[in-house]
C-alpha cells in the first residue's frame, strides 16, 4: 500500500495550499522545535517568509516531511535522510515496506482524504486494508490512532469541524456495514442482552456502535438505542430483557461534575426492583472516581470492556 507516497500529488490539489509550523507539527507529528533544528541544520525545507517573517509551507514541504518523519520512525538517521534528494526519500520509504509502515500508510492516507474530502482515496484505502485485515482489525489498528490525531487537529483548529463529520461519517458507515451482518443471526449466548445508549444531548457515537460491533461478534444480543437518550424511557426495556447490562459512553455528556448525579439517577429511575449492570467509559469518566453503587462498572478504555464480554 503507497498510497500517500505515491498518489499524494494528485490527491492534495484541494486542500489549502500553505501551512503554518503549527499545522506541520498536527499534521506530521514532529515538533516545531524539531522541524525548524533540521531546516537549519540539514537544510531539510525550504519554507516561505511572509513579510513579518512568519514561516509558511507549501505543499511539498508537507510531502516530504511525511515522508521523512516516516523514514526517521523506521530507524533512519536524519543526517542521512537529508543528503538524500526528493526522489531518493521516496524510493527508501517503498522499499522498507512493513506491516507497520502499512499502518503508518494508511492513517496519513485517510488524513489526506479528509483535508481533500476525497471519498474516493478513502474508498481505496479502506479497500486495500480490508484485503489483509478483517474490520476488526482495520478499527483498533488504523480507524482508533486516526480518530485520536483527528481530535488533536481539531484542538489545535488545523481542521474544520466538516472535516472531522466527513470521516467520521465514512467510518460510522463502515461500522454500521459490519453491523449489519450480524443482525440477521441469532446470539449464541442467552444468558444477558445489552443496551447501549448515550445520554441526552451526548451525539458522539462511534465508540459507542464500535462497542455494539463487538458484543454482536461476541454472540451477546444488542438492543442498540444511540444518542441522546433521557433515562426515563429505559426502565420499559426491562420487561423484555430482565438480565440486561446497560452500555454508556460519555465524550461530553454528562458534566464531570454531574456523572455521580447521573449514575444515582439511572439506578432511581432504571434499576428501581432489580439490580442491572450498568458499564461507562469514555473522556468524561477519567480520572473521576468511580461510582459506589455496585452494579457500576468504569472502564478505562474500549479495549478494556471487550475483556470483559
């Protein structure tokens, strides 16, 4: 897979066409700090100055330090890299070609097609991972890492709010392709069903359908309810699942400051006769401590939960 090393030039025409330090740092991962010691010491870019003297870089500038910081990640010393010529860095980066690499590959390829709002490139990519890698695979190794450095860029303002909708979107699809598979089989294990639901004016669900993913490929039944959901339309569900584990993930919603108000309330108005689990995690429940009632379960991370199915 070359995607980026190959296919960059003509993927790129749409996106701007000059970047600041602070966009290459996003973008490559390599500290302004860094990327201005090998400007001067290895004469490695060549930016433009605008009349305050602002560093600006044009689009090969962002070519060639992808490729670059992929060589240095590969073990290459940047004394080397530097005495080599445009054409020379990308004919090293094809023939160290890794399983690692293929990873690396791939995540600045679904960049580029996000900045370039490029379905097709991510249409390819996607393809040439699926080849190789079951959809289980392609969301931890590749869809996961992105979605953490798309949330970076979005910090920093190196993206736009409809860039992050038009990947995220292209992967909830994927998500809920992989889903769909599974609906139409009966689960293998009887013994509990979950529900998984977001809290009301919480609408990041990609985690959440991510999980839903996993409790069907583990033979569980899933009732799936999705964003926003206010807590007294749950306790129905109960007459048709009576050993039901509920599933929440709270990126923004509720309020650090509200979550133990939440949890109380959800076993008030959910768990009113019978003591049903209910699993959280998600930004909102780091480093917050952990609920008292006992059918409360915090989880670090999604991996994490998925050990426990």
């Amino acid at each position: 897979m070359l995607f980026l090393f190959n296919n960059l030039n003509k993927r790129v025409n749409n996106i701007k066409q000059y970047f600041s330090i602070k966009d290459l740092e996003n973008l490559c991962g390599v500290k302004a700090h860094t990327i201005r010691i090998w400007e001067k010491r290895y004469n490695l870019l060549s930016p433009n100055r605008t009349e305050t003297n602002i560093r600006t870089y044009n689009l090969e500038n962002l070519q060639k330090l992808l490729n670059v910081t992929y060589l240095v990640n590969s073990g290459y010393k940047i004394s080397r890299i530097s005495k080599l010529n445009n054409q020379e860095i990308n004919e090293y980066v094809r023939s160290i070609v890794s399983d690692n690499s293929i990873k690396n590959q791939a995540i600045n390829s679904l960049k580029i097609s996000m900045l370039n709002y490029d379905l097709e490139l991510f249409s390819e990519t996607y393809e040439q991972l699926a080849r190789k890698r079951n959809f289980r695979q392609i969301f931890i190794d590749i869809f996961i890492p992105l979605l953490k450095e798309i949330g970076l860029l979005w910090q920093t303002d190196t993206i736009s709010p409809s860039h992050e909708h038009f990947i995220t979107n292209l992967i909830k699809q994927k998500l809920l392709l992989n889903i769909e598979k599974f609906q139409y089989s009966k689960p293998t294990k009887k013994e509990k069903a979950f529900i998984l639901f977001l809290p009301e004016n919480e609408i990041h669900e990609l985690g959440l359908l991510y999980i839903n993913y996993e409790i069907l490929l583990h033979g569980y039944k899933a009732i799936y309810l999705g964003p926003s959901i206010p807590l007294d339309s749950l306790p129905n569900i109960l007459s048709f699942h009576e050993n039901s584990v509920f599933v929440s993930y709270f990126t923004i919603k509720p309020e650090k400051e509200n979550i133990n108000e939440y949890l109380n309330e959800f076993n008030k108005i959910v768990c009113t006769d019978k003591l049903n689990e209910f699993w959280v995690l998600g930004k909102q429940i780091l480093n917050s401590p952990k609920s008292s009632q006992k059918n409360h379960r915090h989880f670090e991370s999604i991996n994490e939960l998925i050990s426990e199915l």
